[in-house]
C-alpha cells in the first residue's frame, strides 16, 4: 500500500495527465508528445523496415560467411545459397544463408546441409540396436558460422543502426 493515498497509479494503465509521481520524494513528471511519438510509430510500416534493414545486413553477412567457407571447398561451399529476407509464421523477420541440396557429387551418401552440421560438430548420430550412438570425428570442430558472425558482428550492428536511422527519418521527415 502506498505511504501518499494521492498516488493511484497502476502498472500498464495510463493515469490522466500522464503524471508520475516518485513517493519517496514528492517529484512529479509530467510527459508529453508520448502520444504523437506513440501514434507516429504505430503507423510506420514495420515489415518495409524490417525488410530493409536485412537487406543491408545481408551481403555482409555472406562475405563473412563465404570467408569462413574458403576453408572448406568443394560442394559445400557452392552450395550456400540466402533465403532473402523472409517473414515466419509468427510474424518475424529472417535471413539464412544456408547449405542446400543438389549440387552433391554423385558418390556422396549425405546432403550438403548433413555435411555443415558435421563440419561445425563433428559428431554424428547413429543407431544401434534401437538406441542412439553419438560419434565424434578425429579432426576437431569448425564453427565457421559461430566465427563468420563474431567477425561481422560490428558491421552488420552499424549497418543495421545506419538502415534504421534512415527508415525513421524518412517518416519523421
């Protein structure tokens, strides 16, 4: 309960005036233009920005990606393809670039995406006798997804402020 009877403010609903009151020392703020701020954001096309901003960040990303990968060559390095911004069925916004299938060499008994999951674990999963047996490789683990994102991370992050700036000034005027 609070000490000022005054005080009735409720978390999550607005209080008339938009005054807040801190009971340990009496201040009052009082906020304006949330509103406008509230109502200019609500009308923003969120998927257009969030498409541009992936966008951008893409390329980025791939260079690292590809960097990483010229470790590696051979069928699975060609076989890296992008989605393109895409939006799930929740409503979020993504970008892969990932290993498909179809470029195999005819001998090979795995997919390409089988085989980025080796390069990055090294380890497989096998069965016997009903029960799964998990396996590692002598050569040790290359993460070059886990390296290509810590390496690209500083750019893609400003890349990503510059889109998004850009975005807001372009509604704000």
């Amino acid at each position: 309960m609070p000490k000022n009877k005054e005080f009735h403010y409720m978390q999550g609903v607005r209080q008339p005036g938009y005054s807040l009151i801190d009971e340990r020392t009496g201040i009052e703020f009082t906020l304006e233009g949330f509103d406008e701020l509230e109502k200019r954001l609500d009308e923003t096309n969120k998927d257009s920005i969030s498409q541009a901003m992936l966008r951008v960040a893409e390329p980025i990303l791939i260079r690292a990606l590809d960097a990483q990968m010229a470790r590696h060559p051979g069928p699975l390095q060609k076989s890296m393809a992008t989605t393109g911004p895409q939006k799930n069925s929740k409503g979020n916004w993504y970008v892969a670039y990932r290993a498909t299938t179809g470029n195999e060499r005819p001998t090979d008994k795995i997919t390409n995406p089988q085989k980025m999951i080796y390069l990055i674990n090294r380890e497989y999963i096998r069965t016997r006798r009903g029960k799964p047996l998990t396996k590692e490789y002598a050569i040790p683990a290359d993460d070059v997804i886990e390296e290509a994102i810590n390496r690209s991370k500083p750019l893609i992050d400003n890349a990503l402020q510059e889109a998004f700036d850009k975005a807001l000034s372009e509604i704000w005027g």
